[in-house]
C-alpha cells in the first residue's frame, strides 16, 4: 500500500461491508470508478479500505494519493509521479506517467479530487488511454466526467427508525460507529435500555453521516448523552425526515460543525480557524510560531491543541519529534471559512516566515551532523510548504520571500529527485524577481536541475544570465555556485578540461568565502566528473569530500561522498575497494529514500560483479539499476561518470550469459520493487 495511506485515520473502520462489496465488483468492470457524497459521509475511508482489500489483486501495487494538500493542479501529475516513485518526470511529468503505466497492472486511488476536478479529469483520461491494465478508484464530491466512468454515490451509513425492535438498534452502522466513538471519548459507554432512545434519536438527527456522529460521540467527554441530543434538537429545531436529500445532509454536516464551533472556548474557535492554514498538518512548535497572538496565548497554545483533539477536531498522530495535528479536508475548510480577513492577512504573513526559516534552517545540503533531522522534518512539511510558495507567488510584495525559500530546498528537491517541481518553483518565482542576489542563486539551481534532466537548451542561457549577475556588486555570493555550474555544464557540453578547471575555480572561491557547504559539493562534483578525466586528481577530492562528511557527522552527504570515491577507485582499477565503498553507500541510502543515489551505487556494484566474471548478478544488478532509472527519467548512457563503464558491464554480461538468460536475470532485477530497501537487500544477499 501507498506510503500515503500510513497517515490515514488509525480509527477503527466501522461497517460499509455492502457499499465495499459493490465497489470491488464495480472495479472489476471499471476502468474509472469515482465515490461521491457530500463532505463527511466516509468517501475516503471506504476507498482506503477497498484498496487495502484488493492490493493482492494488482501485481504492480496499489497506491493511494492524498490530493488535499494539492493546491496547484499545475503540479498534479507531478505529485502522482513523485508517489509513483518516478521522481524525475522530465518536462512533461503526464508523458511520462503514460510511458511509465503502459504496462503497469495497477490501481490508483486519486483521494479527494473536488478542488482539482478538471486537472484531475484530464489525467485520468490520458492515464487509463496509455495504461490499458491501469485502474481508478476516486473520490470527489463531483464526477469527473470522462468517458466511461462509473460512479458510486456514497451513502449515509444505516440508521434504525424511531420505535423499531430494541434488539436491531446496534445492527445499524450508525448505531456502531457512535458506540465505538462514544466508548473511547467515555470509557465504559455502551447501549442499553436506559440510553437507546437517546442513541437512536442522535443517530437519525445526524443522518448517519460518519464525521457529524464522531464529532458527536465526542462531546460526551464533557455532558451526559442526554444533554447532547438535546442540543442538536436546538440545533436543528426541525422533524426529523425519512429520506433525507443530499442538500440537506449538506446542511446537517454544517450544522453540526457549526455546533462543534459554537462548543469550542473563543480561543479554541481561534486556533480552529488558523489550523486550517496547514494542509499537511502542524506539530507544537510550528502551531506556536504561526498560531500565537492575537487573541491566543503563547502559553495556552498546547493545552488547547489538546482541546480539539478531545473534541475531535482534531487528530494527533505520533512523530518523531512528538505529535503532528491533522483536520480532516471538510472540518479545514470550514475553518478556513471562520478565519476574519485581517486575521487572515496577519497569519498568512507569520505562515511565508516561518516557512522560510523553516527551509533555511532545514537545509539538507548542510554538511553537519543534523542531516538526516531535516530531511524528515522537510518530508512532513512538503505540503506546507507547497502551500506557502503557492502563497507567495500568488500575492503582491512576497514573490522574492518564496524564491528564496525554494532555492534553500534545492537540497531537498535533489535528494528527492523532484527536478520537475523544484524548476516548476522556482521558475514561478524567477519570472516576479527580475534582479538581486536571490534571482542570482534560483538561477543557479535551477540551472543545475535543468542539467540533471538534459535540458541544455534552458540551462545555457540561464547559465550566462547567473554568471553575468554574479558579477555585479552586491551579488558577489553567487559567484562560486555560477562557476560551479558552468562546470558541471560543460562536462554536459563534452568539455571536460573547461570543466575541471571550472570545479576547481569555483572550489577555490568557496573557500576563500568560508562556504563550508559549497567547497563540499565543488569537491562531490570534481571527484564524480573528474573520475574519468584524472582519477588521480578526482580520488583526492573525493577522499577530502568524505573527511569533511566524517568530520562533520553528515550521514547523508557521507553516502554521496563513498559514491564519488568508489567510483575513482573503480577508475583507478580497484574495483573491490569500490564495490566495499558503494555497498555501504547503497545501504544508506536506502533508508533515506534516495533513488538518485541508489541508482548509481548499483550500476557500479554491477561493474564490480562483472570484474569478478559473477555475471549473473551483474545482469540482475543491472536490471534493479534499471528499474530505479526508469522511476527518475534518467539514462545511465547520458551520465559522462558511468556511460561507457554501464555499456561495457551490459555488452560483457549479455556475452557471457547469453540473450536468453541475460534478459531473464535482467527482468528478474527489474521486477523488485522500486522501494530502495529490496533492492539494496538483493545487492548483499
């Protein structure tokens, strides 16, 4: 199942066992099977639930993708590619995604489509026309509307009608839900003569909608049953009907978050409404930074965090670094709705700042012992911080705030191999700031992402602009990362003398700023691109690259530094200190997710198998390699640091094996999963 589904509700799924039912058979006849229903009626759970039944039945895995948190369709397809495990999707991610699903026999569940309808409707057509074995399982509020969908409207769960048999009550899904909910908010709670009345009246007042009754249920933490049915008679102060109309379901959803509002403390409705800022959640720290003030006490900040989860507001779910608090999409936005316009104006303002702190101060590129700290703590922030650049290129006056904060995640973008999104940024941002040192050191980045994609054509004026920019006054800065650039372009451009002496130029200017992060990376890519050219030269500053990376305890940079000395090692005929180099890289690498990283290790780990005439690994070893290539939409041929050794390692083992069964090895390497741990696991086997 999707790395997505992990942060879905841990609650106790309760019912839908014939509306489950009928949604496994709709899919064995739909390409397209779109859930709908008004906000709150478990359009979500029962699309997890039916995934996690049916993972057996698609060799090539099921993948569930949270789209709530998406507030640009520009980056949709992006975002599934990225989920997809195709990091890299080029200039054209929906290509991509087709070429990548074509033989796929697989099922997506896009979740929570309704704010995106057209984006997501355009890729669900060109998926399911280029992926014939390819399977949609959606849920939205609207039909998407392409060709051949079928949809499903999501019901209200069952509630027993008022005077039935006092012994059918708890058979209602309902009646279920509010039980189990009321038994954890009030331990000891159950149904029994003295409350079923009450219980069923509550029930048919909510009109089985799932959030109004958990919302319900946790009321009971602080008035008896009694009270709280009695106040959503208030509430609504009409008959109940027999066959309600989704308006009205609508309206009952309103209504009781309306009364759940109306429930909270002042403060609590305040903290409620700036909560809702955060499409992937927030921990203490960072509700404290963004959410104090105004009404809110610094101090109160925690205990009324506790407050909504009490009331089930909102949900805490473990970290690493504590409790991260997540709303649900209906009960953020209606938070959003309450939040007044200045308040809106001053919390959108301490939200641009504390993420960009957050990213400077988050930097994955930073050689120290924190690395691996904020790589996690970006991970969990990603789709604030996605809001927060959407944020800023979308209003006056903070367009170079949000090209400064994309530039300081270049590190994470690499590591996560998002060139795509990370140009997608900052090339938003590049076209609001058309000068100043924070133009000067987006076009680096994204200059050297454009490289990592083959796009010379965007990346050499770009290049030019960086490096002219660098030189005016006030810009000095970004000269050593425009030089390095230029390096690394004309490697790209097959200038490789230019090139080292480009690498060494900008090492140069690193140092004699002080720039311990930038000398690094100057010395990571002199080893990588100078291994062929001198593996003399190139063995030095890899061997000084991981000092630095030891010295420092950069764990995550350690892993590259090992790369860029297996690798000069391998150029220099010692193919067995390579391999123990890279090994340990690949391990590494693994548990940080890092595909980029992991590709190349195994490409060299498959040059080493073929030096010790262990053909058949090599073939396999090529085929995980090419597995993991495919997934960031780069070729080995295209890289100077592993062209030639990759198309010798392939002709050898095909050679020696034979067709037949180099292709069965291959494909056999190619067939584990993408997840980097198999792989990695199959490599020390």
């Amino acid at each position: 199942m999707s790395r997505a589904d992990r942060h879905a509700d841990e609650a106790p799924f309760v019912g839908r066992r014939h509306e489950a039912a009928q949604v496994r058979r709709m899919l064995y006849g739909a390409r397209l099977l779109t859930l709908t229903g008004t906000g709150g009626v478990g359009k979500t759970r029962l699309a997890r639930r039916v995934a996690e039944a049916l993972a057996h039945k698609y060799p090539d895995g099921v993948e569930v993708i949270e789209l709530a948190g998406l507030e640009s369709g520009h980056l949709l397809a992006t975002a599934v590619a990225t989920a997809l495990g195709l990091r890299n999707a080029g200039s054209d991610p929906l290509a991509a995604l087709v070429v990548f699903l074509s033989d796929k026999r697989m099922l997506i569940v896009l979740d929570n489509c309704e704010h995106l309808l057209e984006d997501c409707a355009v890729l669900a057509d060109r998926l399911l026309r280029g992926a014939p074995r390819l399977r949609i399982l959606a849920t939205s509020r609207q039909t998407l509307g392409v060709p051949g969908e079928q949809v499903l409207a999501v019901p209200p769960l069952s509630v027993p009608e008022a005077g039935g048999p006092r012994r059918d009550i708890a058979r209602h899904d309902a009646v279920r839900l509010f039980l189990e909910r009321a038994a954890t908010a009030l331990p000891g709670f159950s149904l029994d003569a003295g409350n079923a009345t009450c219980v069923v009246r509550l029930a048919q007042r909510l009109e089985g909608i799932p959030l109004a009754i958990e919302l319900a249920a946790a009321r009971l933490r602080t008035r008896p049953l009694e009270q709280v049915v009695g106040e959503l008679d208030e509430r609504f102060d009409v008959p109940i009907s027999g066959s309600p109309s989704g308006l009205s379901r609508h309206r009952t959803l309103r209504a009781t978050m309306d009364w759940s509002f109306e429930l909270c403390s002042e403060a609590e409705q305040r903290l409620w409404a700036r909560l809702s800022i955060f499409p992937g959640g927030t921990d203490l720290d960072t509700a404290e930074a963004v959410c104090a003030g105004d009404g809110i006490e610094l101090a109160d900040v925690v205990d009324l965090l506790a407050g909504l989860v009490d009331k089930s507001v909102l949900a805490g779910e473990p970290w690493e670094a504590g409790l991260r608090y997540r709303m649900l999409e209906s009960i953020r936005a209606y938070g959003a709705e309450r939040l007044e316009r200045e308040e809106a104006r001053a919390l959108r303002a301490r939200y641009l700042d504390h993420y960009l702190d957050l990213a400077r101060s988050n930097r994955i590129d930073e050689i120290g012992p924190n690395q691996l700290d904020h790589v996690r703590v970006i991970l969990a922030e990603v789709p604030n911080l996605r809001a927060a650049l959407e944020l800023c290129f979308s209003a006056p006056g903070t367009a170079t705030k949000g090209l400064e904060t994309a530039t300081a995640l270049w590190g994470y973008w690499l590591l996560a191999g998002s060139f795509t999104e990370g140009r997608y940024w900052l090339e938003r941002g590049l076209d609001l700031v058309p000068a100043g040192t924070a133009r000067g050191m987006a076009l680096w980045v994204d200059c050297m992402f454009a490289l990592r994609q083959g796009d010379l054509e965007a990346a050499l004026p770009r290049i030019e602009e960086c490096r002219t920019l660098a030189r005016r006054p006030g810009n000095e800065s970004v000269l050593p990362f425009a030089v390095r650039t230029a390096g690394v372009a004309a490697f790209s451009t097959g200038d490789p003398e230019r090139g080292l002496a480009l690498l060494e130029e900008s090492l140069a200017l690193h140092r004699a700023a002080g720039d311990l992060d930038g000398a690094a990376f100057s010395l990571y890519y002199a080893a990588m691109f100078g291994a062929a050219q001198d593996p003399v030269r190139a063995a030095a500053s890899a061997e000084e690259f991981l000092a630095l990376c030891e010295a420092h305890h950069a764990v995550v940079s350690r892993g590259y530094a090992q790369l860029s000395l297996g690798i000069t090692a391998w150029n220099q005929g010692d193919w067995r200190r390579a391999e123990e180099l890279v090994s340990e890289a690949a391990e590494f690498t693994r548990e940080v997710g890092d595909r980029w990283c992991l590709a190349q290790c195994l490409e060299v780990l498959a040059w080493a198998a073929c030096a010790r005439e262990d053909h058949q690994r090599a073939a396999w070893l090529l085929g995980a390699a090419h597995a993991l290539w495919q997934a960031i939409e780069v070729s080995p041929a295209g890289l100077s640091p592993q062209a030639f050794w990759h198309e010798r390692c392939t002709e050898q083992a095909r050679r020696h094996l034979g067709e037949r069964a180099f292709t069965a090895t291959f494909r056999d390497g190619a067939r584990h999963s993408l997840e980097p741990g198999t792989a990695v696991y199959a490599v020390g086997a």
